[in-house]
C-alpha cells in the first residue's frame, strides 16, 4: 500500500530544510524501500501570497487526505503587519485544530557528539532520551469561557478556563502507555493536583489507564517538581505524560536540555495514527536563503513519520543512525558546530545524512 504524503514547506529557511528531508523519502522510494506518493502545497505566508489564505482551501483539502505531513516552518516580517486570522502562523494552529491532532511528541534527546553544546554539565545530559508527550487540542488554550471583561469596579479582568473532559485525558495517557512500551517502560504523569480540581482528575484517570498497563512503571509529579527534576537529573525520565500548557512549557524547557533548536522534531498525531511532522524551530528569517540552516530537526522529523505513521520502525533506526553518523564525521552546521569540526551548509548535512542512509 502507498502512503500519501504531503510536503508543506512554508516560509523562511522552510523550503531549503524540507528540501533535504524530502531527499531522502525521494531516495527511499526510488530504492523500493518505501511506498509513498508526495504531493507539495503552500501554507502560511506562502499560502497568503499565492492563494489570499495562510491555509488554502486546496491546500487543506490536501491535508486532510494524506496519511502524514511533512511541515517546515511558517511566519516572517513581510506578514508581520497583515491581519491577525490571516497571520502564517494562524495557517499551522488551523491545520492542527482541522487535522484533529492532539498528541504532541516531543523527544529530547542528547546526541553524545553535542553534549558540549547544552548549558547543563555534559555528565548530566549525556545519553538522554526522554519522550514528552503533550496533550495539544484541549486544556486552558481552548477553554470556554475566555476574554477581557470590565468589572464593576471599572478596572479589566483578564480569564481564561481549565478544561478536561475524561476521554481527552484517557486518550492521551494511552499515547503516552503504548509509547513507553516501545521505550524503557516508565510513564511520568505531570499535573497539579495539590491545587487543581482538573489535576485530581488527570491523575485519577492516569492512574486508571495505567492499570491497562501493567507492564510500565507509572509516576506522578508535581508540575513545579518536574521542571526542577528535569534540570537536576533529566536522565531520570523515559515518557513524559502532561496537559496543553504545561507540556508547552516543560517541552521548551527539556528542548534545551539537548542545546541546539536545529536538532528537535516533533509529531502531532490524532487518534488513527495520522500526524503532522515539523521541526520545533520557526522560520528563522534571520538565516533565511543563506544556505546556513540546519536541516536535522526537519530529518529527524521525517524519521519520526517512518516510525509512527509509516510503520517502517528499521527506516526509522536508519536515518537516525545517518544523523549520528554525519555528526560522527564531524560535521556541523553553524548552529552546532565547535571548534575541531566541519562546518557545512543546508545542503551539504542533508547530501552527508543522504549518504550516510
Ligand atoms: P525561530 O525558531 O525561527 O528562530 C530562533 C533562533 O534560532 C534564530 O536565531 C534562528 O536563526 C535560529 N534557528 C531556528 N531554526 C534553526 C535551524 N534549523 N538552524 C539554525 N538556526 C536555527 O524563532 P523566532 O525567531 O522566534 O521566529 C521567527 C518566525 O518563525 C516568526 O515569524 C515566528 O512566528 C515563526 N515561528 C514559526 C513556528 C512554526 O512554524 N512552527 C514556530 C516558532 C516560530
């Protein structure tokens, strides 16, 4: 069976760093190794400037009949001015609310060749590989009611509202269960239950779903807690497990556990195992063009649509094992590089990686 997939460059250094993903899903196809139609389409600022939408009509369409997405990233001064629902970045949040995507992946993972490149002691983060698994449709970003209100006293008041029904809960908390069974077997459930009526029940349910799964290791902390244990001892983690907000928060956080914003991937997956693959950094206009962007996050991204959507795990190990590879050889682009290694451009780390596979 061929598998559709759809590329969405974007704005910014995007077209140059999906460019050497697709290499090597072109590569994979052409060796039989991979059964995979690809389809391009505009989104964000290129979708406004060619169609009048961050998120064409067409380009939605689209979308909604791939079996996975390859994003690259959107947003740059030239849209910087124009209407805030017609903003490139207001194109991705409309794709991930159409699309249905509520598990966010997250891996942080220190590459043992960069473990001079995080701010921690490399002892600390050395061989660190931890899954964040952030809910990504629902919580206090979607929650009715929100807004700006005037009191009586005249002054404004600022609410939003912390929402979770128990499916959403329990779907997510599956996401993270069946995840760790592939992994080291530990779940960690973030919440705030010490003063949240939400958190009780996260935990509640966390612990019930666990019960399914009585071959991982289920632990709970304390928001603040976690964010303390992941700088004190990150290694400590396999499956991390969190609602909307403070998974955003702790995600960022164990993102720069590992040093660079060029070697991060992500996946937005929804119920079927559809999902959006995108690098965590946005657009970089500073670099946009100059051949000078780091490729990897969008690589490793691509690695993740092989293991999870793509059901093809041994691809996956392969391009990974590529990007270790090429990181090896030394090679760096300027993001990662350090004295005594190579540095190379955009397309050079993606022909290296290509090479490797
Ligand atoms: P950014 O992630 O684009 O850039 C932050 C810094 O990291 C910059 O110095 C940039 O040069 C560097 N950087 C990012 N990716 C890199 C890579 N692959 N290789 C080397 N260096 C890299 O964040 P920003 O500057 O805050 O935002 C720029 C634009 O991107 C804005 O319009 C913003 O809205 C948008 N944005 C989009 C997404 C997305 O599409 N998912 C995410 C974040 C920001």
């Amino acid at each position: 069976m061929s598998h559709k997939i759809l590329v969405l460059p974007g704005d910014g250094i995007g077209p140059e760093i999906v460019a050497e993903a697709v290499k090597l899903l072109e590569a994979l196809r052409r060796s039989g190794e991979l059964a995979v139609e690809i389809e391009h389409a505009d989104i964000g600022g290129a979708g406004l400037d060619a169609a009048g939408s961050p998120l064409p009509e067409a380009t939605l369409a689209l979308a909604r009949d791939a079996d996975a997405i390859v994003f690259g990233a959107v947003g740059g001064p030239k849209w910087d001015s124009v209407e805030r629902a017609l903003r490139p970045e207001q194109g991705l949040l409309n794709l991930r609310a159409a699309l249905g995507v509520f598990a966010n992946l997250r891996p942080a993972i220190a590459y043992p060749q960069l473990a001079q490149a995080s701010t921690l002691k490399p002892e600390v983060v050395s061989g660190l590989d931890i899954m964040i698994v952030r809910e990504l449709t629902g919580g206090i970003y979607f929650g009715e009611p929100r807004g700006v209100r005037r009191l009586d006293d005249g002054q404004r008041q600022g609410f939003n509202t912390l929402v979770y029904s128990e499916s959403e809960i329990e779907r997510i908390c599956r996401v993270a269960f069946e995840l760790a069974r592939k992994r080291a077997s530990r779940v960690c459930s973030v919440d705030k239950s010490n003063v949240l009526e939400v958190s009780q029940l996260w935990r509640e349910v966390a612990g019930r779903i666990g019960a399914d799964y009585p071959d991982v290791a289920l632990s709970h902390l304390y928001v603040d807690n976690a964010s303390m244990q992941l700088v004190r001892d990150p290694r400590q983690f396999d499956v991390m497990v969190t609602s909307n907000m403070f998974g955003d928060i702790l995600s960022d956080l164990a993102a720069m556990l590992t040093g660079s914003i060029g070697m991060l991937p992500s996946a937005s997956m929804d119920a079927g195992g559809k999902g959006l693959y995108e690098p965590v950094h946005g657009s970089a206009p500073d670099i946009a063009g100059q051949n000078v962007a780091n490729p990897l996050a969008t690589i490793l991204s691509v690695a993740m649509m092989l293991r999870y959507t793509l059901a093809s795990p041994e691809l996956a190990e392969r391009v990974q094992a590529a990007v270790a590879s090429v990181l090896e050889q030394g090679l760096r682009t300027r993001d990662i590089a350090s004295s005594g290694t190579r540095l190379v451009g955009t397309r050079e780390m993606g022909e290296a990686v290509l090479a490797a596979l």
